[in-house]
C-alpha cells in the first residue's frame, strides 16, 4: 500500500515549516514518527523517500537517516528492493503477549525502584510526569499523543534506572513497548487516565512503599491494557 503522492504535497508548505529545527534529520525524525503514531501513515503503508523529501522541502539523505532510527525502534520495516514501509499493527496475540510480559517485569522493577528511591531520583520522576502533562506546548493533538507516547516510554524507563536491575530495563527497552502500544489507539483518553495512574505511582515512591509502588505498578499495567483492548473491537 503506498502513500499517495498526489495527496503529500498538499501539507508541503506546512510540514516544511516545522523540520527546522537545529537537526534537520531530527525534525525528519519527528515529523515520520508523529505521522506514524497518529496513523496517518497506515500500517504497513509504503514510505517512499523521495515523496516525504519532497513533501518537508528537504533532501533525501535525512530521510534515510530518519527512516533508519525508526527502523531501529520497529515503527518501520525495510524490504529489499522495495524500500520502507510501516510496520505492521500489533496482532491480538502480540498484544496479550506483551502485557503478560509487562505484568512479569514491570511490578518488581517499580517496587525495586520504591526500594531503591533517593530525594534525586523522586525529583526526577516528578519533573518527567510534570512534562508528560505541562510540558513544551504541542503544535496540534496529534503532536501531543506522539510526544505523550514518547514521555510515556520515558517515565517506565526512568523508573526502571532507579530500579536498578539493567536486564529489566534492557529487556523491556528493547522492546520499544510504549511506541507500539500508543500506536494501537489514537485517543485523548489513553493519556489523561494515565496521567492519574501515575500520579499513584509517585504517591507510593513519596512514602517509599514498595509494596503499594508493585500493586499501582500492576494496576496501571491492567488499566493501560483495557483501555487498548478497543482497538481490537
């Protein structure tokens, strides 16, 4: 399935304004990835490079760059001889596989975490939730979800270095977990109820309760994947 390439240069003008930031392969980056996350390129949509160099006003080589970081994170898939596409949507089995692996690591790193928690390592936390909801003014809703799934990832991985245990956090990272699971549902609501989950994480790592750290942990997790479970509907 391809973009069509008569539809792309109708945002030309718009979407070239934004990729001038201090990195042109970061504003690339940024702007696939946002499309990507808000499906406005299709799973398993062909990318071609030429039309997304001509449609952000630049040349082809940041579009490589881009598409190779993305591929890197499982967003998009590179076949030989046919170029890059998106990659394919989580299935119903994938998806039960991944929560069953996230209830498996990510209760113990968040009460290894409450174990482990110093005034440096809360503050730091805080200060990424209070981005995730307050942070730099989006340009529309569909840069706010991206960015939001990314803070998200952010927020899970920062509370696995307190943790402490590299081979959760190693594992888990690689999984790019929060980049897939965002991609399934582009909904308001998957963010602001999440935002409140982890205001109850913070509550247990303030009182350095590892216990209750676990359980919200474990109730974020089952909460995140009934909210998602619609996508498959």
């Amino acid at each position: 399935m391809a973009i069509a390439a008569d539809r792309m240069p109708d945002r030309a003008a718009d979407r070239a304004q934004s990729v001038r930031p201090a990195s042109v392969v970061d504003g690339v980056y940024d702007n696939i990835y946002e499309r990507l996350m808000s499906l406005e390129i299709p799973p398993r949509a062909r990318i071609p490079i030429d039309v997304i160099a001509r449609d952000l006003n630049v040349s082809q080589t940041p579009v490589r760059e881009a598409l190779s970081r993305l591929e890197r994170e499982g967003l998009v898939c590179k076949a030989h001889l046919i170029g890059y596409s998106a990659a394919p949507q989580l299935s119903r089995k994938q998806f039960d596989d991944l929560y069953t692996f996230r209830l498996l690591l990510e209760p113990e790193g968040a009460r290894l975490a409450a174990l482990n928690m110093t005034a440096e390592s809360l503050k730091f936390l805080e200060d990424v939730a209070a981005d995730m909801g307050h942070g730099e003014q989006p340009v529309d809703r569909t840069s706010r979800y991206s960015r939001f799934a990314r803070a998200d990832g952010h927020f899970h991985d920062a509370i696995l270095a307190v943790a402490g245990n590299e081979v959760i956090r190693s594992t888990l990272f690689n999984q790019h977990v929060h980049l897939h699971i965002f991609r399934l549902m582009f909904h308001t609501r998957v963010t602001q109820e999440a935002l409140e989950e982890h205001e109850s994480l913070l509550a247990a790592f303030r009182g350095g309760d590892a216990v209750a750290a676990e359980a919200a942990m474990r109730e974020h997790i089952l909460r995140s994947q009934d909210r998602l479970l619609s996508a498959f509907e």
